[in-house]
C-alpha cells in the first residue's frame, strides 16, 4: 500500500467524527435553547372559550338527549385516565334536541420564550370527554376539529362542536346500553351512576347431576 493512500477505515473514522461532531453541535444548541427557557420562567394566562355544540347518537343523524360531556380545549388525562367529580362545573348535559352549550375556562403555563402558542390558546380542537365506565368514573375523550373566532388570543366562540357517540358509549349500545346478557336471559342491574345503569347476568342455576 502507498504512503499517504486512503483506506475504507479512514473513510469510515472520518464519517463517524462528522457525525459526533453534528451530534455535539445540536445537543449544545439544545442546551443552550433549556438555559434560556429555564432562566425565563413561565407564563401564565388564562383561555376561556363560550362553546355550542350537537351530540349525535351513532349514526351521526339523531340527536343525543341526556348525555353528559366534559369539552376541554386541551388533553385531560392523568397516568391512570380521565376522571373528573360528578359536580365539575364544566359537565354539560345535552338537551332534548342533543344541543349543549358552555364555557372553557381555565389556566395554563407555558415557557416564557417558548414560540409556540399553548394547546389552551389555538382552538383548533375540542377533547370532548364523554363517561366511559361510571362504575370506576372514567371518562374518555373524543378529539373533535373545530373553529373557533377569536374575541382574543386566547379567548373565542366556538360555534359547531358536532360530537356522533361511539360505539363504546351506552348511547350506542355499548357495555353499559341497556340489561341484557345477550344469551337470552334477564340480566341483574348492578348500579346506577352517573344517569347509566350497569348490569350483570344473573349467577346459573345449579342443577343436579
């Protein structure tokens, strides 16, 4: 081999240094980008969104009477779900025409030189949490786009929140519909919650051998 020739391993070392050195230079800006926003703090405000909206059964056609909804202008889930008291202020329930209505109002934090707008702020969906399991107060959310006009940054009317139930929800025939086993039999009422009634199959009779 000439003195002085290049090999496939220089090539290959080189290569890698280049990219240490791509690697250095992001987490450095990266650093950097922490240190201003720590050194920043947070800011605060406060969103508050009037809302109108339609809940629909299944089909996506007839209206949904006396189903409670929890719009939120942001994600409201902790490690272990969405649960909320049964007295929140921000429960709606859909009248006799599936219409419901209400305000979003709340707090939110956000870095002080962060250049993005919080969830809170840009309106352009709707975490409408609808109850899942009253027996365990577990809600889950149904993500809906919206509109909205700004009275404010953060502050709005948002007049079409169309919501069709899944097929999870009791509206839809879901786990917690209606009484019944589906073999057949009477089912046993468990509990009532949260305006839904869960139930249970009644034990087999025991019959001799």
């Amino acid at each position: 081999m000439r003195s002085g020739s290049i090999t496939p391993i220089d090539v290959e070392i080189s290569a890698i240094d280049q990219a240490m050195r791509r690697l250095l230079r992001f987490l450095n800006v990266v650093a950097i980008v922490a240190g201003l926003v720590a050194a920043g703090g947070c800011a605060e405000g406060q969103y508050q969104f009037e809302y109108h909206g339609t809940v629909l059964r299944c089909d996506g056609v007839t209206p949904a009477a006396g189903v409670r909804l929890l719009p939120c202008p942001a994600k409201r889930e902790g490690i272990f779900g969405a649960r909320f008291s049964a007295d929140d202020r921000h429960i709606v329930v859909s009248d006799g025409d599936g219409r419901f209505n209400g305000t979003m109002s709340g707090w939110f934090a956000s870095p002080l030189l962060w250049p993005f707008p919080p969830q809170e702020c840009k309106a352009d969906k709707v975490w409408v949490y609808l109850l899942e399991d009253a027996e365990r107060n577990r809600w889950k959310a149904v993500v809906v786009p919206v509109r909205a006009k700004k009275t404010d940054k953060c502050k709005g009317v948002i007049d079409d929140v169309r919501v069709a139930l899944p097929a999870w929800h009791a509206g839809c025939g879901g786990p917690s519909a209606a009484c019944s086993s589906g073999d057949g039999r009477d089912a046993v009422a468990a509990s009532r919650r949260g305006g839904y009634v869960f139930c249970r199959a009644p034990k087999p009779v025991a019959t001799g051998g």
